[in-house]
C-alpha cells in the first residue's frame, strides 16, 4: 500500500512538472507587459492635502475612482466613468485636493470632486517639451525650438523666436546629464518662467540616415564628440508681466555645464551648479532673478576625478534661507543643509551608503521620508530622518525593492514593492510603523512556468570589495553533466544589474536560456551605479581594466564549478556591456569562445564629451587612456566568434563605431559575423525585440552547443 501511495505520489509530480509551460522568446522578451503583466492597482496616488487616496476600480456599473481614507479606510466614489466621453475613468492629475485635469482628444479639461468639467486649453499638435503649471493654469512648450508659455490668463506668450537647428530653447541640455530632464522651470507661484537656451553651432553635424523612403534621407544631428567643441548653454527667465527676458550672468564664453536649476520659494532667486568642463571643479551660485546678476557662490566643491551634481535643492518646509543639496563629498551620496550665505548647517545622512530618493516630507515632525541602501546595496528601503539631529528610522520592513509614495504631510505612504519571490505587494502604511495595511498582494505570473533556480552570490575584488551577482541554473540541472555558460554584462556606470527584484533572475531571457540548457551569470563589478563613489571611481581613465578584473573574479567562481563547461562560455552586452563584450573578445581572447556586443563603444573618442570626459577625461589629457581602450585598433586580436549588432539610426553610440570596426576587421582578414536593425536607434524595441533576442540566442545555440546546431 506505502508503495502504491509513494509511485502514486511521484507520478503526480511529474505529472504536475510536465504541466508547466516553458518561457518562449516572447515571453521572455515581451512578457511581462503583456501575457505575464504583474498584477497592478490603477490610479493609486495620494490626494492632495488629504489623509486620503484614490484607486480606479471596476464596477458592476462601468469604471468608478474611489477615495480611501487612511487609517480608517472609509470609502467614497468620488467619479464614476459615465462622467466621462468614452466612458472610462481617464488618467487624472490632481491640481488640489478639489480638482484634476486629463487629456482628451482635442486638449486637456479638468473636472472637480463636485464633477463639474471645464476646457482647460488646446496645445498645438507640434508641441513638444510641455511643461505644466496646473497650480496656476499655465502651461510651457517648445515648437521647431521656440518657447511657448500659455498664462493663467490663457494668453499665449512666444517667448523666443531665435529657435532653429543650431538654437534650441526650452529643452534639456548637455544631452541630459547631470540629471538633466527638463528646459523649462516656472516659478514656484508661476509668475515667471525660466528656460534653457542652447547655442549649437559649433558643434559638429552627424548624419542619421532614414533608410526606409527611397531614396535614402539624411537628418543631421548635433553630436558633441569627446575633446571637440561643446555647446553653449545659458539660462533665460522671461516675465509674462513685462513680457521681457533677462539672461542670468553665467559667463556663456566659459565653457562649462548648467544645471540643478531650482527657483527659491519666493520667486526671488535662481540656484544653478555650475560645472567646469573637465567635470572636476563645481560652484552653487546664486543669482537675482530680476536682473540675472551672480549675488554670490554659496560654496565649491572639487574632486580630482570628478564632480557629478544630479539633483536640484530642495528647500526646507517654510524657508526660503534653508535647502538640502545632494553630495557625494564624503564618498557617497547623501543629504546636506545648507542656508542661503552657503553655510553647512549639518549633514543629514551618513553612512556606507546611498541616498537614492527624497519622496516626502513631514514639516511638523522635521523629517525626510528617503529610499536608501543602508540596508543592502540590492535592496531600496524607506527611512525618516530628521533633518536636524540626522535621528533615522526605518519604516519598510520586508526585504526588497519599494517603490513608495507619500501624503503631503508625510504621514502615511503608499508602498509597492516586490523582491526575487514576491511579484508585487502593495501596502498603505504610516511613519510611525503603527498602521499597515496590504491592499494587494498579487499573483506570481510565472507560477506555471518552468523558471530558474538562482543563487545569489557574493565574490571579492582584488581590493577586497564585494561584487554580487546572480547564478543562474538550467532547468532540470543535473549535477554530473557540463554546461555551457552565458555571461551578461553591463558593468558600466549609472547601472545596477543585481537587485531584490522580480523575477528573481532580472530577465526572463535568462530562464528561456535556462530552459535550453544555459548556466548564465551576470555581476556588478566596479564601475556600476549604487555603491558609492570609490566604486564608480575606480574605472576612471581607463575603462574596461578594473571592470574586466572583476568580472574576471567571476569567471574563476565559474571555473570552480563543476557543472561549468570552461571550454563553452558566451559573453553578451548592449551599450557599455557592448563595450566590454568586446573588450574581453579582443584582450582576453582566450576567455570566452563566442560573443555578442549590441551597439557598442569602439573608440572613445566617438561618444559624447559630458559621459567621455567624465570617465576618460579628454583626448587630449590621456592620450594614453584613450589608446589602450580603442577597440578598433585590435580588431585582429579576435580568435572566438563574435557577432556585432547595431541600431542604423542610434543616435547614442553613433553607428560609425561599428562600422570602423568592420572596415578594420576586412583589412586585417578577420572574419565576424553582423547584424543591423533598420529603424532603430540605440536599442531595439517593441516586437523587433524578439527577433533580436532570437538572433543572439541563435548565435550561442551555433557555436556553444555540442550538436552545433541553432535550437529553436
């Protein structure tokens, strides 16, 4: 009987085993937004001013929004979607706890809580770059590089009319570094309107060829080239007023960088970090808004590497003398108030760590509501912390990455998080860790799929650094066999791979490659974002050595493992993972057989000054940097199989790269393999993602696997 209930018992688990479906290409490349979408709440946000926040939910009568306060969680409808043309709540952004507005066909219209709708305005089709002052009726646009502004009046103001190809007005600059979004900044109370002006001329023209009319059409583009001349960047503030503009002093025959734009309070003043051209000198200087004169620089900062200013202030509740500004001066980034003569009142956040975002709030108590790492690089946490004495409190328990919103007076929060098993929750909590309620908790998409095994791993530099990475096991792994191996890399700055997210692989190519027999590995060396400054810095002045060495760690991690076919090991990368792809092809060519490098850096000397000279400095200043990372020039170190894909229209890493490399590698007789997607730019996007995923996959399936046949 105990044998019968045991077979019984093992068949059911196979059976149950068998049922599970297997990650298709489309699944894993388009998954997740479609066929295996997490399940979501719609329209959860916070209503001004109120303890209180909406959710769109279906009814038995149509669509309704409803209200929730917190914490008593007492509901109210507030719209239901027969208020409305097509009768589907729309996306709603709230002007005050009273009104919202959304966009309709024809514009934009707003609607009270009483459900009274109005007009609200008609942008041209054109406009670009739209800037909302919905607090104040106003509205900010760019059309062929001109600055428009809509006043509370509903007058419309053309503020430039210099705007052409070499002039642009009211659009991000320095190709949107420096945490750069946006060009234009209406005033708190919206009475004036400051803008980014940015004089081309001199920088040089690129063409990007149109290939899909007959004949060919070239659009030329400005394309700031490392070591070449740079734009000129200045800072207007019009007046709807006087209808005049005034251009802050900010000495436009310097060549230097603009930005942390951030208006005082009262209107009075206008705060920009101004940022030398090697990146290694900032000032915050402080001008009148009125007649653009420098008052004063509030303080410097400098480093012999680089200084890399990505925030705006923010200016304590109430006062227009006290701000914070975000610094990594003490090698991570972290939180410091200052007043307005530039005096450092005290740092509030310190630690072995960063600070990633300041999302609220709460005057009475002096406290920031912040995201962090303190607890681990992979996971993002919520912390209050007083903006005084620095006293911190952590508020989110569960381990993962939480995504948080917070109520205007930084009571309670609206946290939807999730980590490697856990697709999506969505609690409502408060500060205070007294009140918590989950008002989701959504099912695992993947649940009746074959997916991965993963293993978090935790390896050492030379320096003694910990690097994390993930593991990731082929279905059905058998311990006596041998397996090829795929590497996945970036290990570029401003990216972070390994993280306390779903899925619990970060891809799910990653189990589609599972599920064909693929031991893969990814690893955030140094270089990557979120680890301090230390970390980035190491890479500077000669990209590709220490990131190599450290992926290098591992690969001897993978050498040990017994599963690991040493003698079958892929490596893939887009953007800089092209880059170093390719580096380790070229200069540690007896590493890995076969790779695969999407839109890569080739030659530094052909990607944008502010991201090049940041890292590399200037060609000009290491010459030396600049030759041992110009890949081209080692085309005929290649030995293994190496397929190169690029975008025909990347505006990012400019098809030339590749291109040169190609010319190089006929010239020297090396033969490799390429591929160019038509239409795309610096990455391939949409369904055309598919066949682009396929292809690589295809690629590894040829030279990785014994038969040597591409499997489908």
């Amino acid at each position: 009987m105990k044998k019968t209930i045991l077979l019984s018992t093992l068949l059911m688990s196979a059976s149950l085993l068998a049922q599970k479906k297997n990650v298709t290409m489309e699944d894993a490349v388009l998954g997740l937004s479609t066929n295996l979408r997490i399940e979501n709440l719609n329209q959860v946000q916070w209503i001004p001013n109120q303890n209180a926040y909406t959710q769109n939910v279906k009814t038995s009568y149509g669509e309704a929004l409803i209200k929730k306060e917190v914490p008593s969680l007492k509901t109210d409808t507030i719209f239901r979607s027969s208020q409305f043309e097509n009768k589907r709540i729309p996306s709603l952004n709230w002007i005050n706890d009273k009104q919202a507005y959304y966009s309709t066909k024809t514009g934009y219209k707003t609607i009270t809580t009483a459900g009274q709708q109005n007009d609200w305005l008609k942008l041209p089709d054109n406009a670009e770059n739209v800037e909302f002052d919905a607090t104040n009726n106003q509205v900010g646009y760019v059309i062929d590089n001109n600055l428009f502004f809509v006043d509370k009046a509903g007058k419309t103001h053309q503020i430039t009319k210099d705007g052409k190809y070499e002039i642009v007005n009211g659009k991000s600059v320095h190709q949107n570094e420096f945490g750069i979004h946006k060009g234009i900044f209406i005033s708190p109370k919206g009475n004036l309107v400051a803008f980014y002006r940015m004089d081309q001329t001199a920088v040089t023209d690129y063409p990007i060829i149109d290939w899909s009319v007959q004949p060919a059409v070239n659009k030329n583009i400005k394309y700031p080239f490392a070591g070449t001349k740079n734009h000129t960047v200045t800072l207007g503030v019009y007046n709807p007023t006087t209808q005049k503009t005034i251009f802050l002093e900010t000495h436009p025959e310097v060549d230097h960088y603009l930005t942390s734009v951030t208006w005082s309070p009262d209107e009075k003043h206008i705060y920009i970090a101004l940022l030398s051209r090697n990146q290694k000198h900032m000032e915050l200087n402080q001008y009148d808004a009125t007649s653009g004169k420098l008052i004063k620089t509030l303080f410097k900062e400098d480093d012999a590497k680089y200084v890399e200013p990505q925030n705006e202030l923010h200016f304590i509740p109430g006062k227009n003398n006290e701000f914070v500004w975000w610094s990594q001066r003490d090698g991570f980034m972290h939180l410091y108030r200052f007043n307005t003569d530039g005096k450092l009142l005290n740092q509030i956040t310190k630690g072995d760590w960063i600070v990633t975002d300041l999302v609220g709030e709460n005057a009475k108590k002096k406290e920031f509501l912040i995201i962090t790492t303190k607890d681990s690089p992979k996971d993002r946490h919520l912390y209050a912390v007083n903006w005084e004495n620095g006293k911190l409190r952590k508020i989110t328990t569960d381990a993962g990455t939480h995504n948080v919103s917070v109520s205007t007076n930084g009571e309670y929060a609206i946290d939807n998080w999730s980590n490697d098993n856990t697709p999506r929750k969505i609690d409502v909590l408060d500060a205070n860790g007294k009140f918590k309620q989950n008002i989701l908790t959504a099912q695992n998409p993947l649940a009746n799929y074959n997916t991965a095994k993963v293993e978090n791993v935790t390896l050492k530099a030379d320096d003694g650094t910990d690097l994390y990475g993930k593991l990731i096991y082929p279905t059905n792994f058998d311990s006596s066999k041998k397996y090829p191996v795929i590497v996945y890399l970036y290990n570029g700055p401003h990216a972070q791979l390994i993280t306390n997210r779903f899925p619990a692989t970060g891809n799910l190519w990653y189990d589609h490659l599972a599920e064909k027999g693929y031991v893969v590995f990814t690893m955030d060396g140094r270089g990557s974002a979120n680890r301090g400054l230390k970390f980035e810095q190491a890479i500077h002045g000669n990209v590709a050595t220490t990131e190599m060495n450290d992926q290098m760690k591992g690969v001897d991690f993978l050498k040990t493992l017994p599963f690991v076919d040493a003698e079958r090991m892929g490596i893939h990368g887009w953007s800089y993972g092209g880059f170093m792809t390719t580096s380790f092809m070229l200069r540690k060519p007896d590493v890995f057989k076969v790779g695969v490098a999407g839109g890569p850096v080739l030659d530094w000397t052909q990607y944008e000054i502010m991201y090049t000279e940041r890292y590399m400095e200037s060609p000009q200043d290491n010459p030396e940097g600049f030759k041992n990372t110009n890949l081209i020039n080692r085309v005929k170190d290649l030995k293994g199989k190496l397929l190169m894909i690029h975008g025909a229209q990347d505006n990012v890493v400019v098809w030339q790269h590749s291109i040169d490399f190609i010319r190089e590698a006929v010239k020297n007789g090396v033969q490799m393999d390429y591929f160019v997607y038509p239409g795309h730019e610096h990455n391939v996007r949409g369904k055309d993602r598919v066949h682009l995923m396929q292809k690589i996959t295809d690629y590894f399936d040829l030279y990785l696997k014994p038969e040597g046949t591409s499997q489908k």
